[in-house]
C-alpha cells in the first residue's frame, strides 16, 4: 500500500474593522459607522455586528445589525447632543467574536 497524505488548513480568525469618516457633525446629523467583518483578507458575510456606544453624558446606546453578504455593517447614527463620542462594535459569526478598534467622533 502507498501512503496518504493530508493537508489542514485552518481558516483565519474573524475581524471586524470599525471606520468613522471625519468630518464635523451636528446635533441630529446622520454619521454613518461600519464595520467591515473580515477572515484574513476576505470579507466574510453571515456576521452579526453589535455597537457599542457612550455619549458624552456617558449614557450608552446598543444596537445589533446584521452583516450584508460582504460582511459589512452600517448604522447611521443621530447623535443628539454636543460632544465627544466613542464607540467599539463586536462582531459574531457562529460562536466566534472579534472585537473592532475603537472610533471616536466629536459633535459640535
């Protein structure tokens, strides 16, 4: 008998990269924040995203988007008050979750 040989590939670890455009917001303006969910250098769709985020009252807002099927999210938030803003986003695929950087945004 010959032999037999195999090859295991493991698939990358899940990321999740938050992005912020700059800019100068107001009050009630729409900022639009994604996250790109990605394995490797591969989007990876079927992801559920939850953000994070703490106004400058230190109250905090939650939301839980889900992925398109490139693995982006976008929640357009409304801020509704002056002041600087922070938010990080976690992303889900199965049981599998990485945590983004975190953005922050300043309302004038």
């Amino acid at each position: 008998m010959g032999s037999a040989s195999c090859t295991v590939v493991a698939k990358p670890p899940l990321s999740a990269i938050l992005t912020i455009p700059d800019g100068f917001y107001k009050p009630r303006s729409i900022i639009p924040i994604s996250v790109a969910a990605k394995r490797g250098a591969v989007f990876a769709g079927g992801v559920s995203t939850q953000y994070f985020l703490v106004r400058p009252n230190r109250q905090k807002n939650k939301i839980t988007l889900p992925s398109t099927a490139q693995g982006t999210t976008i929640w357009y938030y409304r801020p509704p008050v002056s002041g600087v803003y922070t938010v990080h986003a976690v992303s889900t695929q199965g049981t599998e979750t990485a945590t983004s950087n975190t953005g922050t945004f300043t309302v004038h």
